[in-house]
C-alpha cells in the first residue's frame, strides 16, 4: 500500500469554514474524477483548533488539511499520476486549486506508516463519536530522519502508548518521505517530519486522557523524552474534521 499525504493551506481570502465548503462541494469532485480506478481512498482530515480547556496553547497554522490518498501498488500510483499530468488534466487541476489553496504552500509526502496496538483498538474508521487528533511535529535538528525515526519507533513510542494505552484506540506516527522525483521532481518543503494521530472513542476518553497527561509527573516524563527529539518551535496540535470520498460509487 502507498500512502500519500498533501500538507495544503487555504488561500487567505477564504475562512477556514468556506475553504472546506468549497473542498467538499466542488474541488473534491475533481480530485475523485482522476482518483477513481487508481486509488482505495481519498481523504480530507481539516484542522480545527482543540478547546482551550484542553489544550490552552494557540498553535501555529502552516496548513488547514491533511489531505491523503492510497493507492494499492506502486504501479497504480505511478499510472495514476501520469493520466493527471497530462495538460488538459493540469490545467484543470491547477485552475481550481489556484481559487482555494495558498499555491506556495502546497507539500505532499509518502507516508512510512506505524501504528501502536491500544487495549481498545479498532479497525474501523470509527463513528461520529469518534475523536480524531493530529499532530505536526518537525524533528530536532540534530537527527536525520532516519535518526528521529529510530528514536520515536524504539524509545518515545512507549512513553506515548503508556498514557494513551488506556484512553486511545488508535495511536499512528506517518513519517514523511520525500515522493521520487520520476513521479515529482520538484522538491518539497519540509516544515515537519510526523503526521502523529491519535483516535479517541469519544470526547470523555479525549478529556480523562489529557487529565493524565498534563500532571506534572507525566509532562516531565513527556517534555524529557522529547526534547532530544522535537523541535519544540515546530509541534502543533489540531482536532481533524475528517471527510471521505466513496471511490467506488
């Protein structure tokens, strides 16, 4: 399975409301019409703020959508993108992407998938009740990749699944890996490194959970594992406001 992830932001003459209006009501139309045949899914994940209850600080907005899609191989990903790089596709594409989107902020990476095993997991995608989270971290610079990845898989991981483990139904870090250039030379800008979610049953698991979270004993135990791994100017924290496309239909 290849996992894609668009990091986009709206064009600012539009509210963070109306740019998902517009998504969902016209844009996505034209994102399904050259995804069908090709892709398994096709997802919209909107960032909205978290309560100040739960999460007091005001976080950065570098982009307004997760965007991902998922192709079953990479044969079908690679025909995918050449019937989309054809002109007439692009100038379709681009024509309506220059009325929503910000165009100089506009990244999209492949995603190396892990996910923890939570004593409620679920396979589904949850329901309505579901509480969807996402968080964008950059690494600290003195890692690679490859150094952060290690890290986080083998080390901070565990200290995640400990108070989530409980609370949680699903805990994934999605690193971001550069898209071949044979498929797009151009080269990506890289304001973070992890698309980290965590799914919550409903919003009293999401609030009893960061109860525990913000003692003071579990933030030391948090805030001492992440200093060696974060770049603390760069982890922002959002609600997802997650839309699907039937791609069957």
């Amino acid at each position: 399975m290849i996992k894609l992830i668009n990091l986009l932001k709206r064009n600012p003459a539009m509210s963070l409301q109306e740019f998902i209006d517009y998504y969902e009501n016209v844009h996505r139309f034209i994102g399904e019409k050259y995804f069908k045949g090709y892709a398994d899914r096709y997802l919209r994940r909107y960032l909205r703020p978290v309560p100040a209850s739960i999460y007091p600080a005001e976080m950065q907005r570098k982009y307004d959508v997760v965007m991902e899609v998922w192709f079953p191989d990479q044969k079908t990903w690679e025909a995918c993108f050449k019937r989309m790089v054809i002109p007439e596709a692009q100038a379709e594409i681009q024509e309506d992407s220059a009325k929503m989107f910000d165009l100089k902020n506009m990244h999209f990476f492949v995603a190396e998938e892990y996910e923890s095993q939570m004593e409620k997991s679920i396979a589904t995608d949850g329901d309505a009740e579901t509480i969807k989270t996402i968080n964008l971290f950059k690494r600290n610079p003195s890692l690679s990749l490859e150094g952060f990845i290690d890290h986080y898989e083998n080390v901070h991981r565990f200290v995640g699944e400990k108070y989530l483990s409980k609370f949680a139904v699903k805990y994934l870090r999605r690193f971001l890996r550069p898209v071949p250039q044979s498929i797009y030379p151009s080269e990506m800008v890289r304001n973070y490194d992890v698309v980290m979610e965590m799914w919550f049953p409903d919003q009293k698991a999401f609030e009893d959970c960061f109860a525990v979270m913000v003692t003071p004993e579990a933030q030391a135990e948090i805030a001492a594992d992440e200093e060696d791994l974060f770049d603390y100017e760069n982890m922002e924290f959002f609600l997802a406001e997650e839309h699907a496309s039937d791609l069957k239909k």
